[in-house]
C-alpha cells in the first residue's frame, strides 16, 4: 500500500507544469540524439548538465532520464529506415528492419519498435518500482567494509564487460582513482592539486564529463567518413497486422524480461541485451532462416530488451549509489552537482526525486509512443543535417557549458585536455566508462575505506572477516581469474592455429 501511495505522491510531482515540460523536452531531445548516429545520450547530458545548474534537483534528473529512454526510442528509427543505428543498443535492429523497410513494410517496422519499447519500458518501470525500495532498505544494513566491497565489485564488473583487455580497463580504472584523489582530503592534507587554487576541491566534474565525451567524441567522429543511404519509401500505416501481433508477442515478452535482467548488470546492458534477445529469438524461432531477411521477431525482442534495460539499469544507481553504464555514471554526477547522495539513503532522503523520476518515466513512454510515430517525417529532414554543421556546434556549446560552471577558464582548460585524452583513448582502445566512474566513485570508496580501517583499528583483515564482504570480494576476485583465463585461453588457441598454418 506504501508503493501505492508514493506513487501517487511521485505523479503530483511529475505532472506538474514544469516536470511535464522538462519529460517532454528531455523524451524529444533523446529521441533526436537517438535518431543522429555518432552523438549518443552520454555526450547529450554531459552537454546539458549547465541547463540544469537552475533546476531543482527532480526536474533536472527527470529531464537527463528522458534523455536516455528517449535515445533507445530514436535509434530504431535509424537504424530501420538507414541501416545506421543512431544508438549501438540498435545496432541488431539493422538486420531485419532495414531488410522491412526495402520490402515496404518499414511502418509496420517502426510501429513495432515503438510498441514493443513502450510495453517493454512500462512493464521496466513497474518492476523498478517495485524492487528498488526493498533492494535500497537491504542496502542500509550494509556497514564500511560491505560497501567498500559492493564499490569494488562495480568496478572490477564494468572492467570485465569493456570490450578492450581487462588490463587496459584497470589501468584506465587507476587514472579514474588519481583524478578523484585530487585536492585537498578530509584530514586537510593537499594532494596532486600543483599549488593551483581551482583544484583544492578536486577536479570538476563536468569538465572531465564535456572533455570524455562531447570534445572526445566529436574530434574522434571527425576522421570518420559517415555515409547515409536513406531509404524512402512510402510508409503506409504504423499499426502491425494480427499476424505481425502474433508473431512479435513472446519475443517482446522475452526480450522484456532479458533486457530487463541484463541491465542490473555493469556494463553496455542495453547493447547486451538487444544482441542476446535476437539470439534467443532466432533459436526459438520455427523459422529461423527468415532472420536476416524481414523478420518482424528481429525487431520486436532487441527493441524490447534494450529498452527494458534502460529501467533496470537506474536500480544499482538509486539503491547503492552503483552506475553501471557511462550513462548512468553522468547521471549519478547530475545527482551529486545538484547535492543529493546517491545510495541506499537517496529514497529516504530525496522521496521526491526517486518517487517523483519513477512517475515521470511511466508518463515520458507514452510521450515517446505519441512523439515518435507521427514524427517520422521530422526525423529524416534531421538525418540530411551534414555533420559538418552538427560537430562545431557541439563543440560551441562545450566550451559555453564548461565555462558557465564556474566562470573559470580552468575548467575549460580542462575539458579540452580530457577531450585530447577521450579521443586518443579511442584510438588506443581504451573505454572511458571505467574512469568515470572510478573518478567519480572515489571520494565515497575512500570515505568506506578509512571508516573500514578506524572501525577495525587499522586492521586491514576487517574486509575478510565480515561474512559478505569477504563473499563480495571474492566475487570480484573471480571476475579478475575468468578473465585472465579468458585472455591466456585465446593466447592458447590463437597460438596453436598459427602453430597449424606453418
């Protein structure tokens, strides 16, 4: 009855005029950044975060959560009617959306994708709804010691989920440490800060943010040559026959329930979970070599999955403080420029923002539902925008957002560096996911550190002796050994196949 109540308390704080306006806006621009390849929703609310300076701290992470949804939303659009997906959650959408599209049935095609997104992201906030209260009163049982074990296994998972070498993801980790161990620390003590005043209360946030992800981006996209085939085509009605229905219905019940399972896990969930659903689709299927040619099924479950995720992927965010995602991790940043804790306490605390974003989300997928469809028009004039008028304004408002911050040049001095150091970890193949969210978890991992060791008198064993961090620990532990038995298993094969071509 209490989850009932707060719910209608949260909808009093989302329907009101200004919430409403800001859903609407962050569901619209979500759905644009979706629709453009090769900007992404981290970029958009790092870019964003100054609007927000303004705002009270529930209108601005409903604003950044639309943003999100929104963005998987989008990047159906592309990927069906351009074969590029605006969002890589969309990426598997291509194979058989695209293949709709040249068949003539790119309306049922979209039309699924927004229904199958729009149930799928529902029925996600209904079990977030549900799961997130009970997860976050476990989570204040936990003492220093557990909770410094939980920060560790976050990282170490996110490490293990990069695409890159799980070395590279630790090091990467490490800078993320340094940068958030700048400036001076609670016993008063100056660290790294170069006897440079600005960064005594540590490295901003928002610069790093801008620098990763929006200057990062756009120097690396700049040497890319982005081509869109756009494929026009008279797009009849929306509305999927009985057939499509029937057919698309347990792949969006499954790939609800994968997408939503996924996206509690650290890492790219929502890419995940689309590829893992349009596997499972494809070996349930009875006919399974119309993959690849037209299958509604290819839409409707990776459609479902990723947006499933989105809703699960606030869970860690909202009950242990945890991001699991680059995403997340610039949201959990929003929550902290804005003075609000993020963890087990954010419900107790800040009701309105948990109770009052849940409410917003229910109310921005059936504004996506309503924005999307009739909208498809709109959404192809935005594609034919080139990106050589798109990057410089990026940019532009990058230099404008990180100046404003604190009107420091500083700050923009340091955006620029962490954009140099984004676009050459991409060349390298390092992720920034792992040092954002090291830099950004680092002052709450040292406080769990310090309260840790004052509490067992310095004695480090304190984090074995405790029967669930020790568990969590050795948890992480294991993440470290599969992947290093991973790597020395592939070196193995890969070394026996060359032994075989001589």
């Amino acid at each position: 009855m209490d989850i009932f109540a707060n719910m209608l308390t949260g909808f009093g704080i989302a329907i009101t005029p200004l919430n409403l306006a800001l859903c609407l806006v962050g569901c619209f621009v979500g759905t644009l950044i979706g629709v453009l390849p090769g900007i992404g929703p981290t970029a958009t609310i790092a870019l964003l975060l100054p609007v927000t300076f303004s705002l009270p701290p529930t209108s601005a992470i409903i604003m950044l959560a639309g943003i999100y949804y929104g963005a998987m939303y989008g990047g159906s659009t592309t990927a069906i009617l351009v074969n590029m997906p605006g969002e890589a959650a969309a990426a598997i959408t291509c194979i058989d959306g695209y293949q709709m599209a040249r068949q003539g049935r790119a309306g049922p095609a979209l039309g699924i994708a927004a229904f199958g997104s729009f149930i799928a992201g529902t029925v996600g906030v209904v079990f977030l709804m549900l799961l997130a209260p009970p997860i976050a009163e476990l989570a204040l049982k936990f003492g220093p010691p557990e909770i410094f074990a939980v920060m560790v296994l976050g990282l170490t998972i996110l490490s293990y989920l990069s695409s890159g070498s799980l070395l590279k993801a630790f090091i990467i980790a490490l800078i993320g440490l340094f940068i958030g161990m700048i400036g001076i620390d609670i016993a008063g003590v100056e660290r790294f800060t170069f006897n440079i005043p600005d960064f005594y209360d540590g490295i901003g946030l928002l610069p790093v943010l801008m620098g990763l992800f929006g200057v990062g981006e756009v120097l690396f996209n700049l040497e890319r040559v982005i081509t869109r085939d756009i494929f026009i085509t008279k797009i009849r009605g929306f509305l999927p026959n009985r057939e499509d229905w029937r057919r698309s219905v347990m792949p969006i019940v499954r790939g609800t329930g994968i997408g939503f399972f996924m996206g509690v896990i650290p890492g790219p969930s929502n890419t995940l979970s689309s590829f893992l659903s349009y596997a499972v689709e494809k070996r349930l299927s009875d006919h399974a070599e119309q993959f690849g040619t037209g299958a509604i099924e290819g839409v409707a479950g990776p459609e479902s999955a990723n947006n499933a995720a989105c809703a699960s992927n606030f869970i860690p965010v909202l009950t242990l403080g945890i991001p699991t995602s680059p995403v997340m991790a610039v949201i959990v940043g929003a929550l902290i420029i804005h003075g609000v804790t993020p963890g087990p306490l954010l419900i107790r605390n800040n009701p309105d923002i948990f109770w009052g974003t849940i409410a917003s989300m229910y109310i921005g997928n059936i504004m996506l539902l309503i924005l999307n469809l009739p909208l498809i028009g709109l959404w192809v004039k935005v594609l034919k925008i080139p990106y050589g008028i798109l990057f410089p304004l990026i940019l532009f408002f990058c230099f404008i957002g990180a100046y404003s911050s604190n009107n420091s040049l500083v700050d923009v001095n340091v955006m620029i560096f962490f954009g140099l150091l984004g676009y050459l970890m991409k060349k390298t193949g390092f992720e920034p996911a792992p040092l954002v969210m090291a830099y950004i978890l680092c002052p709450f991992l040292e406080e769990a550190f310090r309260q840790s060791l004052i509490k067992s008198h310095g004695d480090f064993s304190i984090f074995f002796k405790r029967p669930l961090s020790a568990t969590i620990l050795a948890v992480a532990f294991l993440f470290v050994f599969m992947n290093i038995f991973t790597g020395i298993k592939e070196k193995r094969k890969r070394l026996l196949e060359k032994i075989d071509e001589d």
